[in-house]
C-alpha cells in the first residue's frame, strides 16, 4: 500500500511543473495579443543594453576576417603583378615591332610620293552615365571642350567604333551611338577573303543591335563575314576604324557591331582634321608637250620698239604739254616755227 502511495506522489509530482508552464504559456499568449509591441520594446532594450558588449566582442572578429582577407589579396596582387610584368614585356616586343614597321612605311611613303595620313589627337575618357534623352540611347563621358573635344568625333573603344560626339559642354559631352535612329555614317565594306573589291555604303541606325546598310550602286553582292570600317569621306572621320561584319537578315544585310556600347567603361575619343592637300611644283619635264615627246616650246620675246624717223626740215615737232602752274618765260624753249630760216 505504501508503495503504491509513493506511485502516486512522484506521478503528481511530475506533471506540476507542466501545468504551470502551460499556465505561463496561456499568460503570455493573452500579453502578446493584448501590447503587440512589449515584446519588441523588450527586444530594443536589451540589444540597447548588450550593444558595448556585441561591439567589443565582434572587433576581433572583424579584425581577423580583414586579415584573412588582406593575405588573400596579398596572393592575388602578387599574381597579377606577374602577368603584368609578363604581359609589359610582350607590349616592349610589339613596340619595338611598331616603331620598325613606323620607319618602313615612312620610307615607303617617301619612295612613292605618298600623302602621309594626317594626325589623329586622342583623348580617353570614362562613361560616367546613360540617358534615354535626347535620343533612345546617349552615353555621358566625363571629357568636353576642356580637353579639345569637339562634335562629330568619334567614339571608340579597344574592341571598335561605337559612335561619335553630339554636343560638348566644358567637362562632359554626349555621345550619339551607331545603333540610334539619327546615326548615318561612311562605310566601306571589304570582303572577307580579299577577293572582291571593295564597295562604299551608309550605315543607318534603326534603333536596333544592328544598323542597316545602303549600299551606293543598284546590284552589290554582299556576303556574311565581310568586314564593314569607316571610309573617311567628308573629312570629320578618321578612316579604317574597326565597325563590325555584315550579317544577312532576309533582303536586307545588317551590321553585328564588334563594340558593346551597355559593357563600354573606358572609351576614347578621335580628334581627326585632315590638312589640305597641297599640290607639288609643275616642272619643265611635266609638261603636256615634254611628256608628248616634242620640244619644249621658247618662252616669248618682247617685241622691240620701232626707231624713230629723222624729222624733215621745216616738219614741226609735237608739242609737249606744258605743265600747269605759272612757268617763267626763261623755262620755255620755244619750237621751231614752220616755215622759218634755218
């Protein structure tokens, strides 16, 4: 019996502290509804009050974590400067190539009597924004008439053209892209195997990813992969800058521009002005007649003046014409009078 008892007590004893907690859990459920905001309040505070001790304890932390990223970055930059001393001295290589094949073609040139291509004045720039206004696509450079650039340059990047400068202010100017619907530029489209000649088109804009082509002559036939670059005509671009390939798209050919304007971050800006040709010296051997094989013909001579005939006797001379103003009597030779004694 007193076993049983015991049985009895423990089981009564156990499950006390679970009413309780129910009870609790009831309290504060009824709390919750009654001030929603108790418990946040309650939250405030105590992150109020631990906030030292939360910063004090998270400092280390912080420190070892920028540590840890610091050593990290040592290796990078590390390895970033070995590619780029590997890549500085493939650039030495290429340059001395460049300054050699500079010096042919400048030999070249003065074999052949070329005009040499006038300069062309860069300015790098950054795209410092977007806009939408005044045409559907602008970009924004952060370089202007401060820095000499000037509307209708053109715009370029390290993979191509991506369009030419509308308006310069002092420190930014606006870019009009080659995909605009205002855009028509010079093009000269060159096979891609080298066999064809090469043809002269307008390259239009349509708002699109890739302009149109017009090409100049009624019956062309243009093939995909042909390579499209600027002629230079009219003088304001420079020519053979790098565009895109021609593309087909049912009747008409398109297009695929090599520069991406949305991905374009550093550009820079071409300053051409192309001098006036100024035309050599004629010489003796360039004349028609000389290259006809005939001789050149005596410069003309000056007639001689006629002589004078002796003036007969009693033939009066011409008078000469008296000059004006009062003239004394000792100043005036008289003539012979006609008739009179010799």
């Amino acid at each position: 019996m007193s076993n049983n008892s015991w049985k009895i007590a423990r089981r009564s004893n156990a499950q006390l502290p679970l009413v309780i907690v129910l009870a609790l859990a009831v309290v504060l459920v009824l709390l919750g509804k009654a001030q929603s905001g108790l418990f946040d309040r309650a939250r405030m505070r105590i992150t109020d009050w631990m906030a030292p001790t939360l910063e004090s304890v998270h400092a280390p932390i912080q420190a070892f974590n920028r540590w840890v990223a610091s050593a990290d970055e040592l290796f990078v930059v590390y390895r970033e400067n070995l590619e780029l001393k590997d890549e500085n001295a493939r650039l030495k290589q290429w340059r001395n190539v460049a300054v050699v094949m500079q010096d042919r073609v400048r030999h070249y040139q003065q074999m052949l009597h070329a005009v040499p291509d006038p300069d062309i004045n860069s300015v790098l720039a950054r795209v410092i924004g977007r806009a939408s206004r005044p045409f559907l696509q602008t970009m924004i450079l952060d370089a202007g008439e401060s820095r000499a650039v000037k509307p209708g340059e053109a715009v370029v990047d390290s993979r191509g053209m991506i369009g030419r400068i509308y308006l310069a202010g002092d420190h930014t100017s606006w870019v009009i892209l080659l995909t605009d619907l205002n855009s028509r530029i010079p093009v000269t489209i060159a096979s891609a195997d080298g066999k064809t000649a090469t043809l002269q088109a307008i390259m239009t804009g349509d708002n699109t990813a890739m302009p149109l082509l017009d090409t100049l002559q009624q019956v062309v036939t243009l093939h995909a992969g042909d390579q499209v670059v600027s002629s230079g005509d009219g003088g304001l671009l420079p020519p053979g800058l790098a565009i895109g390939t021609v593309v087909g798209d049912g009747d008409t050919a398109r297009v695929a521009l090599l520069a991406d304007p949305a991905s374009s971050e550093d550009v820079e800006v071409l300053g051409f002005r192309k001098p006036a040709e100024v035309l050599p010296a004629t010489t003796q051997n360039q004349l028609p007649a000389v290259a006809a094989g005939l001789p050149p013909a005596a410069p003309p001579q000056p007639a001689p003046a006629p002589a004078a005939a002796p003036a007969k006797p009693g033939t009066p001379l011409p008078q000469m014409p008296r000059p004006a103003g009062n003239v004394s009597a000792q100043a005036q030779v008289p003539g012979p009078v006609p008739g009179g004694n010799e």
